[in-house]
C-alpha cells in the first residue's frame, strides 16, 4: 500500500500518472474532506525465500500547482 500526497486546501493537485502493475484497490484517505482517490494497493506474493522472487513496482504522480506558489516538505 501507498499513498499519493494531498494538499489540504485543494490548491495543488496530485494525479497518478502510470503505475506498473496497476494497483489492484484505489480507495479514500480516512481524512476530513478527502473526496479522490490517495490510496493505492497492489497484491502480490511475498515468498519465505525473498530475494529471487522480489517484485517491483513503480509509479509516476504530477503534481500541479501555481506557478507564483512555493512548495515545503517534498
């Protein structure tokens, strides 16, 4: 499980761009007003072994925001 970042005025936005494998779940933040989509999940096999069967995966957010708007903490 991951979670894409929120900005809690609504100012700056957040979109999944690409994810491989795609999340099997997108779900809602337990947070006041969080209407879209933060949460991710992905399923996948965890064996006892690791290592040789590891799994990677990745994603690509955008983050949008004004120009004259500075951004901390990322």
């Amino acid at each position: 499980m991951d979670r894409l970042p929120v900005a809690s005025d609504g100012q700056v936005k957040v979109t999944l761009v690409s994810a491989s494998p795609e999340p099997a779940e997108r779900g809602n933040a337990a947070a006041p007003g969080v209407k879209r989509d933060v949460l991710l999940r992905w399923e996948a096999e965890a064996p006892a072994a690791g290592g040789a069967g590891a799994a990677t995966v990745e994603y690509t957010f955008r983050i949008e925001y004004d120009r004259q708007m500075g951004l901390v903490g990322m």
